[in-house]
C-alpha cells in the first residue's frame, strides 16, 4: 500500500481541524508522514502495579484499579479533578489542573481503569498528577502489540487541543488497523535488504511504534536509520559524480612564478605537514581537468588562509584570476592587509570590495576587475552583485562558509561561463559523521596542526567572585604590553537586559582600567559599521589594552598581541561559541589565556561545557561533545549548508557507523550501477525521484 497518497483528513479521529493543527505543527500531512513521525523514548508498559509497591524511587508505573470518588474543586482557572483510586487493596490520589470539565465527563466513579504516570509523596500519600488514562481494553489492545509504549513529541498548541502523545500513538494504530492484511510498500531492494539482514520496511515501522521488545526495536531502529542515510548518501554520491561530469574543471597545468617565488622566498613561516598536505590535495584537483569543490577544516589560528593564498597563486600562474569572499568588512579588510604584505614583492594586483568602497573607487575597480588587470579581488557579500563581472575567474575562496546562505555561495560560482575551483573553509570544526552528512558531495581536507611556534591557549574556569583576581591578573599582562578581550553574551542584538548588561559592565571596567593608565573601548552589533570599524581599528593598532565586546569579535579578527580572552557569563555560550572566542587569543608567540567567568549556581551541563573547554583546545573533540550535547540541527552551520538534514531517527552523535556503513553500501551500488537503470535498483530510483519532488534541489553547490 502507498501510503504517501493517503490524506491524514480521512484517518479515523482525524478530521479537517486536527489535520491542518498536524500540518502546520509537524508537518503531517499523509498517512507516511505520521508513521515516519518516530517516538523520541519509550516507556514500559510490561507490567501492572500494586499501590503498595509505590516508594520514592518509582519512575513511570501503571496501576489498573477502580474510581471510587471524584471531586471537583475551586472555580475558574484554580480549578482541579481529585479521584480516589484504588487497586482493591490500597487508595491513591489522581490529580488534574487542565481540562477539568472534559476530566469530570469522561473518568466516572465506579468505572475501571489505567491510571499511568509518575508518583509523588506528600506527608504520607501517594498521588499522580495528569495521569494518562486508558479503559482496561485499550491498555490490553497496546500490551498486545509489546509492553514498550512510544512517546511523541507535541508542541503547546498541540497539547491544547488535546493532540498529546497518547492522541499520536492512537492515531498510530488506526492507520496499522486500516492496513488490514495489506504490507506497506518497500522502498528498498530485496537483495539490499537480504544482503545486509534488514528488516522489512512494513515490520519496521509497525514495530518502532509498537515494539514487542527491545531487541526486535533495535533491528527496526537499525532498519529506518539505514533507509534514512542511504538515501542521503546515494544522492551526495551522485550529485558529486554528475558535477564533476558537468562542469570540466580549468586544467592548472603548471605551477609557475608566483607560487614558486612566495614557496622559495617569502613564507611567513615553515608549512606544518599538515598545510603541505592540503596543498598536494588542492593541487591534484585543479591539475585534474575536474572542477575542485573542496572543504577546508581547520581549527583557529591553523594557517588556513595560508593555504588559500597559495591556491590562488596558482590560478595566477595559469593566467587566470582569484578571489576570497568574507562575511565581515572587518575580516575582509584583514585579508585584504595581511595578503597585501605578503604579496608586495612579487607585484600581484590585489584589491579590496565591500559595501563601504566609495564610488568612485568602485567605478575604478570593476572595469579593471573585467579586463583581467586586477589578478585578487577580496571582498565581501559585495563579490557576488551584478556588476561585478571577472575576465577568468579560476579559484573562488569563501572563508567562514557556514555564515553565508546557499544561494549567496551559488551566485558567486555563477560569475564564470565555466565554473571556478571552488575553495570553502570553516574554523569551526564539523564533527567527522556531520561532515560526511552534510558535506558527502564536497572534497574535506583537514588541518589539524598548529603552525611551529604557537603555545596552548591556557583555559580556566572562575566563578565571578574571584574577579577581583582576574582584574589584577590582567593588568600584569597589560604591564608586559599586551591586549585583552572582555566578551559579554549578547545572544540577540535585541535583547535589552543583555545591553543593559554589557552597558554596566563598561561602566564598571572603566573604574578597573582608569584613563590615561589604560585606554578601553567598547564594539558591539547595534553601533553603525563605521563606529565599530573605527573601535576595531583601535585595537588592531595597539593604541587600545581592553576591548570590550559581544560575539561581533567572534569571527577573524586577528590580533597577535591579545594574550587574554575574559568571557562574561560563558554558562550561556555554546561550546563552538565559546572555542570560537578563545581562538581570538594565542595568534602570537606569547603565552595566551582564555578565563571562563560564571556565577556559582551552574547546571550539570553547563559545568560540562566548562570543564570540556578547561580540559581540550582540540576544536574537533569539543565539536563531538557539542553534536552529543545539543544535536545535529543546533550546530552551527548546519542549517545553512544547503543540505537539508531534517533527519527523523539517526542521532549523528551516536550512530556514526551507520553513517559510514550506508556511505559504502551507496558507494557500492553506484558502482556496478551509476545511473541506477538496473531492473534490481528500480525502488532506489523512484524513491529518489520522489525526494527530488520534496525539495529544492541546490546540487551544484554546497
């Protein structure tokens, strides 16, 4: 049976109202849909209860018995249901607050029922307050079917037309019943599903709702987990294959003057093995006649940009010309500098475009930038409007990708009649099951060394009693010349009490570093560009010890001599957040610290995340914790990467060998079978015909 063509309307107990509440609420619209709309845990119903076994320690318990008294009390919203309920041996409370009338109509005195929930003690008694309520023959149909009961997540709007989890595993088991003897419709092939000991997709989905035990829910989890990835993977496999088919890449056949001078006579430093890798990487892709289209990771301060300069050196040697698109006029600027030096002595034309390059200025860039005579153009979101036209562009470098949108990134890779290598970087480390997820169809390469010469940020975690301390440790660094950061959570630009605190925290830091001892300012996103460009440039020059700052300093601002990072509140910080900061220290030779001031009263988590950020600087590991910690959809970046995840039952942060395991059956069917034309991929093929017709399709470009 196809269940994708069924409308939820017409299930029984569903109805116009409740279908357009599922719709707008969790996107259900089908009958597929609500049976891909998995329990998040599950709770066992195995067994029945004695009153008298209840103790403190009782988690979730149902108790089978009889009301023997109901009572309504109060009026108006201090209402509330209290029904004496009792086993045949002993009595407890049941207890509701909401849906008092609907309570009193329904649960009459006399009659037996399930009462589940938690227990909780008072002075002696036993109560359970909004206990779910079954008959007798429900609570046998469920047990029936297993003694684990799924539970469903609701939203508020839900709940308040009684749509709960108990509404969700009802409606559940209607569309089960209405399959009578019909199977739901496979979407993978027999011999995938032979080969590999899957269970069927009709036994999967009734078990992962109504499961007999926990073995046969794991091999139905297992099954739905490998159906959801495999999917993903076949499409990133083939979208990576038809664009490297479509779009014949600039053939750099010869490495040549500028990038030989720059390697011979005028790097900065050594290479780590880890750049020269990259290196080699990024040259056999441009040399290959294929299109590059390639992740770079690497953590803060690991010399990525070094690798970006030496990529578009060369295009130059091969006549073509390059640019690097950042998301701040500040990091844009500071590209365009630090380049600007580095490239002095070999005569490259480089220039500079953002939103505040004046007109005139502007008007002598782009004719220049069309007929080849600028060889660099760095710049902003200003790259990618129309006017800005390129003789040959041959390496489009995006920095900070997670921060631009897809089509941004789409309009850039349209600047040429043949497409551009294609070069994205990230300092914010993506756990290795992510990156395979969300960037399957691009090329990684991973830079994971610190240049020679760099020391440890030095992490530690204070509570904001011991600031007094901190203050005079701080004015030791700036006694030996060097610059301190201050960053206060201002989550939201709107959010008042942020701004108010970040407002009297100045005020108060301006009494610790007196003028003209020390000279203090102040950046965050309400000031006018121009203001906080002038602040920035403050600091960057020396001239200013303390900057302090909202997350606007997060991103690249580079600063070799800013040796301390105080960060106000870090329990309200994310740990990418929070890595992401300290990486705007320890870009010198000098010892750096990064200081985690929060209150006393911390939850267990966020005691984690500090102590997560004391133990490690590796951005890789803290990238894993943070995947387990808060889940695929909060990382930052994901939801702008151009790949929907929407995942509905794979945790990356716990099954990442069923990533890997679907990434090599996908592999493996593509390559006896690219265009899936075989009769035996036949499901494959319609499945991802209906997928593309879910979604727009960004593929060739990620």
């Amino acid at each position: 049976m196809n269940l994708s063509e069924k409308d939820i309307t017409y299930l029984h107990g569903v109805g116009p109202k409740r279908a357009d509440l599922l719709k707008k609420e969790i996107g259900v619209t089908t009958y597929a849909d609500l049976l891909y709309y998995f329990p998040y845990r599950y709770i066992d119903k195995s067994r029945f209860y004695a009153i008298s076994e209840l103790n403190e320690t009782s988690s979730y318990v149902q108790i089978r018995g009889r009301i023997l008294k109901m009572t309504l009390v109060g009026t108006g919203r201090k209402q509330r249901v209290t029904a004496i309920f009792s086993d045949g041996v002993s009595a407890m409370e049941l207890l509701w607050f909401k849906g008092t009338q609907y309570v009193m109509e329904t649960y009459k005195e006399g009659h037996e029922f399930v009462a589940f929930g938690k227990p909780s003690f008072f002075a002696g008694k036993v109560s359970i307050v909004h206990p779910e309520m079954e008959t007798i023959a429900e609570a046998k149909t469920k047990l029936s079917l297993g003694g684990l009961q799924g539970l469903y997540n609701t939203s508020e709007k839900m709940k308040n037309s009684f749509l709960n989890s108990k509404s969700i595993q009802k409606m559940e088991l209607e569309i089960i019943h209405s399959l009578g003897n019909e199977r739901i419709d496979e979407v993978l092939p027999d011999y995938l599903i032979q080969e590999h000991h899957l269970m069927s997709l009709h036994d999967a989905l009734l078990t992962i709702h109504f499961p007999k035990d926990l073995d046969t829910l794991r091999l139905a989890q297992f099954r739905l987990k490998f159906e959801e990835l495999f999917f993903i993977q076949i499409e990133m496999l083939r979208s990576s294959k038809i664009r490297s088919q479509r779009f014949k890449g600039m053939p750099f056949e010869q490495i040549g003057y500028y990038f030989n001078t720059f390697y011979k006579e005028h790097l900065p430093f050594d290479l780590t093995a880890a750049q020269k890798r990259v290196i080699r990487e990024i040259r056999a892709d441009v040399g290959s006649g294929r299109q590059m289209n390639r992740l770079l990771q690497g953590d803060v301060g690991s010399g990525k940009t070094l690798v970006a300069l030496m990529t578009m050196l060369m295009a130059l040697d091969n006549g073509y010309q390059a640019c690097m698109m950042a998301p701040t006029e500040i990091l844009a600027t500071q590209h365009y500098e630090s380049l600007s030096q580095l490239l002095s002595p070999l005569g490259v034309s480089i220039m500079l475009l953002t939103g505040s390059t004046k007109k005139k200025e502007r008007d002598q860039i782009l004719p220049l930038l069309a007929e080849g005579e600028i060889q660099i153009l760095i710049g902003t979101h200003a790259l990618i409007e129309d006017g800005v036209v390129f003789k040959n562009l041959g390496v489009a470098v995006i920095d900070e990708q997670h921060r631009f949108g897809v089509a941004q990134r789409a309009r850039l890779w349209a600047k040429n009649v043949q497409p551009p290598h294609v070069l994205v970087m990230t300092a914010t480390p993506i756990p290795r099951t992510l990156a395979m997820t969300l960037y399957g169809d691009l090329d990684v390469s991973v830079i994971d060394q610190l240049p020679p010469g760099r020391k440890p940020i030095r992490t530690v975690h204070r509570f904001d009693t011991k600031r007094a301390d901190i203050y005079e440790f701080m004015k030791g660094e700036i006694a030996k010349g060097r610059q301190i950061y201050i960053v206060y959570p201002m989550i939201q630009e709107s959010e008042k009490s942020d701004y108010e605190n970040l407002e009297s925290g100045y005020a108060k830091l301006q009494h610790v570093f007196p003028e003209p001892a020390y000279h203090i300012g102040m950046v965050h996103g309400k000031m006018k560009p121009a203001e906080k460009d002038a602040v920035m440039q403050e600091f960057v020059s020396g001239r200013m010890n303390v900057l302090v700052a909202t997350t606007v300093i997060e991103v690249g601002v580079n600063v070799p001599n800013a040796s301390v990072m105080m960060i106000e509140s870090a329990e309200r910080f994310g740990l990418s957040q929070l890595h992401q900061l300290r990486g705007r220290v320890g870009r010198g030779a000098d010892q750096s610290y990064c200081v985690l001031m929060t209150s006393v009263k911390l939850s267990k988590e966020s005691r984690q995340r500090m102590d997560v950020m004391v133990r490690t600087n590796d951005g890789f590991e803290i990238s894993e914790v943070d995947l387990k910690m808060r889940g695929p959809g909060d990382i930052e970046g994901t939801q702008q990467s151009g790949v929907a995840l929407n995942l509905k039952i794979t945790n990356l942060a716990t099954d990442g060998q069923i990533v890997q395991f679907s990434r090599d059956v996908a592999r493996m069917v593509l390559q006896e079978d690219p265009d899936l034309l075989m009769e035996k991929n036949r499901l494959i093929n319609l499945r991802l015909q209906q997928r593309m017709k879910e979604k727009q399709n960004w593929g060739v470009i990620s």
